[in-house]
C-alpha cells in the first residue's frame, strides 16, 4: 500500500491564454467558417450545391474544426478568441488551395451580443500568406466596422484571433 498522494492535474488552459482576458457577454461569439461562395436557398438545392456544402464541412474540419464557434472574451477596447488546439490539423497556407476547386470562401464572422449584428469578412489567400510569414495579419471588415487581427505562433494554425471594433 502506498502512502504517497497521487498530484491532480493542472487545470487545461487554452493555448496562449492572455490573463487580461474577461468573461464577455454570453451571446459574445466567434467563427471562422468555410462555405460555399454562393448558397443556393431554393426549397430543392441543385445536387452540386450539396456536393459543396460537403467540401465545406471536409475543409472546416481538416484545417480549423475548433473555430467554428468560439466564445469570445472581453480585453481591453476590444474582445478576444483562444481557441483549442487539436492535436492534429493540416497546415493553413493548403486551406484555399483545397477551396478553390469546389468554389468555397472562408469567412470571419464576430457577434458582439444578442442586440448587435454580427460583422463580417473575408479571410482570403493573401491574408493567410501574410499570417503563416508574420506570425499576425489584419483583416478589415468591410465600411470600417472594426478589424480581426489573426495571430499564429504555432505553424501552420491560428492560435488566437482579436476583434477591435471601429469606434462610433
């Protein structure tokens, strides 16, 4: 029998947690989702347009699984993202080369809380470059509603996303 006490697990914190961060409003969220550049809303979708849909959900999951919903956190003037980190994804700079066939974007989406809109942008080919080689890239959303600001200090992910909206 042994006397010696077994240590409990550190508690996990998500990769690059910033400590100035602060719960934010509940409804406070994140998403960088992958679909279809044009989305067919007829009541009878065209099999192509489900073939797309597919490709989405095969590319979201082999490059970023974890961003398609984050609760994002309260920091300073702005709000921040630490997403998981799963233990094995594929590199970023191969997203859009998977994407360009089956004619599908990647869009940044943040939803302050339940009374605003969300904001949105594109995250396109040239950002992801300027990510994987600056470790951060800004992408603006459009009629200057704010900036996502990308940050990658693991190759080939992103390991936490800030969004600065424009002051009114």
């Amino acid at each position: 029998m042994s006397l010696l006490r077994k240590n409990r697990a550190a508690p996990k914190v998500a990769y690059d947690q910033c400590t100035d961060c602060k719960a934010g409003p509940t409804a406070s969220t994140f998403r960088l989702i992958v679909e279809p550049k044009n989305t067919d809303v007829r009541a009878r979708a065209l099999h192509d347009d489900l073939r797309q849909l597919e490709n989405a959900d095969r590319v979201q999951s082999l490059f970023v699984p974890s961003l398609a919903r984050v609760d994002a956190l309260v920091h300073g003037d702005g709000y921040h993202v630490h997403p998981d980190q799963p233990d094995s994804v594929g590199h970023i700079a191969q997203m859009h080369t998977m994407m360009e066939p089956h004619g599908l974007t990647a869009r940044l989406s943040f939803t302050p809380d339940r009374d605003r809109t969300a904001v949105t942008a594109a995250l396109t080919a040239e950002h992801v470059q300027d990510l994987v080689q600056n470790g951060s890239v800004d992408v603006c959303v459009p009629m200057d509603q704010g900036t996502f600001r990308l940050h990658s200090t693991r190759p080939g992910r992103i390991t936490a996303v800030e969004y600065a909206p424009t002051e009114m």
